[in-house]
C-alpha cells in the first residue's frame, strides 16, 4: 500500500496514511516513516492496534528504549512502556499516572542524553478534553530576531525532574512522593538553550517545563526569564492540538517540539495510554 503523507499544521506535524504498525515495516515503509518524522516533528498514525511487544518493535526502530525514573506507572512486565491512565486495579490502585505532563515540556529534557523521540499510544479516550497541545520549537527558533538568536545561543537552562515532580504533586495532590533513589537518579543537568537537530541540522529553543533555571543568572530572574520564553514558544502559530480518538497513535520528536496535555473530566470518562520513550543523544 502506498504511503501518504498529509500535513496537520501550516508549521509542523503530519498525519501517515497506509502504515499498520502492528507488524513489522519494510526497508521501504521505515524510511518514508522516519522522513516524515524527521520532516515534521509530529506524526499520526490512526485506528492502529498494538500489543506492548508491537507498540516496542515499532519504538525499537528508531533507537533503544529509555526507562522512565518513576518506577510505579511502568506497565507490568514492560518496563519501556508508561501508562498515563485514571483507571484503577486492585484496591483501587492507580494503573498509570493521571495527571501526565500538564504543563509544556520535551520528555525527559532532564537527562544529561534526553529523548529523542516519544510514541503515545491512545487506548481509550474520553469523548471530551484530554486533548495534547504540540508545540514546534524549529518554527519558534526560525521566528527569534536575528540578535534574539545570537544571545541565546550563548545561554544554558537547567532541568530538573525533581522539582517539576513536586510542583505538580502540590498542585492536584495525586502523585505520592518519588524515592529517595529516582531523587538521587536524577539531579539537575544543565543544556544549551539553542540546540541544533542532529538528524535534520535545525535549530530549536530547548527549554520547557523541567527548566528551574539559567546557569549563571539570579533565580527570580531565570524563572522569570524562563517563562516569558515559554509564552513565546507557545503562541497560536507554533502550536497543534491534537483530539485524540482511540487507536491513534502520535510519534513525536522531543529535540523540536514540546507537548502539554490538557484536562478531561476524570470521574465520568477514561482515558488510558501508553507511551513508549527513545533515547536520545547529547544537546550542542
Ligand atoms: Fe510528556
């Protein structure tokens, strides 16, 4: 069948038409894909079916597995894939995290070698919000003024998961406290705030959510600094809200977008998901 590729955003993000990710891609077919993942940032593939062990040979594809820090929202007997859910087990037992990333952030930017890429598969959804906002940060770089570029390129922000985990803990108050090991597992790394793709050689402004602050400035002033950047980045026109329906799945590139999921009425509808996450390499 053949492969199209049809365009989601005036900026970025493309859906891929004729793929069943279910079973093993040609020479041929992974090429186009990886393309179109290099060409667009994001990429859709809908009504898809996949197992755990298909959802990672497909991650697989594109690069080792990266296990995610918090330990409890992995899928049993499948460490590589996190659950982003409000259902519930035994004794009423969270499945998977429900309040994932509501705030814009790459994954795991708080690595010293972050993602590169994230594969978000929708098994449920509500029929109502839980939408995902995608942000490109290529098409924010491209629209920086000339010296806006320059000073940037000579900044570092630092990220921290730790720091983001308990802000997000005090605020809804449903994720219980990380261990004393994810803490030490992951202290603050610094990055450069301009980074240049190492696949497509574009460059993106890195920073987001798990940024605390700017090596070498004032603590108030990085935050403040950090947010303003944030408000830019996330302006309507670099951004795409995706409604999800059941089967979808979204293949995004942490190096050049940033995502941030919005709420949905959690006591009357689910929605259940798994994510697989790609290592990546160093940010220059
Ligand atoms: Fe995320």
């Amino acid at each position: 069948m053949t492969i199209e590729i049809r365009s989601l955003h005036d900026s970025f993000g493309a859906e891929v038409i004729g793929v069943d990710l279910s079973r093993p891609l040609d020479a041929e077919e992974f090429a186009t894909v990886h393309r179109a993942h290099l060409d667009h940032g994001i990429i859709l593939f809908r009504d898809q079916e996949l197992t755990p062990a298909q959802h990672k040979a497909f991650s697989r594809r594109f690069g080792p597995p990266e296990i995610h820090v918090v330990s409890w929202y992995r899928l049993p007997d499948h460490p590589e894939i996190i659950v982003v859910s409000n259902k519930k087990g035994a004794e009423g037992k969270p499945l998977g995290l429900e309040d994932a990333g509501r705030y814009w952030h790459s994954d795991m930017s708080y690595l010293p070698t972050p993602a590169l890429g994230s594969i978000l598969y929708a098994v449920e959804v509500p029929p109502t919000g839980g939408a995902t906002m995608f942000a490109s940060m290529h098409a924010a770089f491209d629209a920086l003024t000339p010296e806006r570029k320059e000073s940037l390129s000579k900044m570092r922000a630092v990220h921290h998961f730790g720091s983001r985990w308990y802000r997000e803990k005090d605020k809804a108050g449903i994720r219980p406290p990380m261990t004393k090991e994810e803490e030490e597992k992951t202290p603050p790394v610094d990055h450069p705030i301009i980074r240049t793709h190492p696949e497509n050689g574009r460059k993106s402004i890195y920073t987001g959510g798990f940024t605390m602050g700017v090596v070498g400035m004032a603590q108030d002033e990085a935050l403040e600094f950090l947010d303003d950047l944030d408000a830019f980045m996330t302006q309507p026109q670099f951004v795409y809200t995706h409604e999800w329906r059941a089967g979808d799945v979204v293949f995004w590139d942490n190096r050049c977008t940033m995502h941030h999921a919005t709420v949905y009425d959690a006591q009357k509808h689910t929605r259940h998901m798994h994510r697989t996450t790609i290592k990546g390499d160093k940010p220059f």
